[in-house]
C-alpha cells in the first residue's frame, strides 16, 4: 500500500467510528519500524506490476 492509501484509511476508519481526531494511527502504523520501496522501469515511466514485483522479491532488475 502507498502512502496515500494508508492516510486513506486511517481517516475512513476514524470517520467510521466517529473519532473526532482523524490522524489517530492504524495498528500498523505503530509498529517500530517500516519500509518504502521504489521501482522504476528501464524502459517505461510506468513499472509492470509483474516486472515491479519480480524485482522487489529477487533484489534484481
């Protein structure tokens, strides 16, 4: 999920439960630590999702 989609959720959650305050965190957003990852293509501005996901489980282009 992108970060957009997370926000996304977090504020429909706190809506949905009448929260006053819209920021309060997901569950996961407590966690620790947490990773983003990038993809590009070498040939496109858009990464294949099959291509974008072979590269993020192997490390490899």
């Amino acid at each position: 999920m992108g970060l957009e989609v997370v926000t996304s959720a977090r504020i429909n959650k706190n809506q949905v439960l009448g929260n006053p305050y819209l920021n309060e965190p997901l569950f996961f957003e407590k966690f620790r630590t947490a990773g983003l990852l990038k993809t590009s293509s070498l040939s496109h501005h858009v990464t294949d999702s099959a291509a974008g996901a072979t590269a993020m489980f192997t490390g490899r282009k």
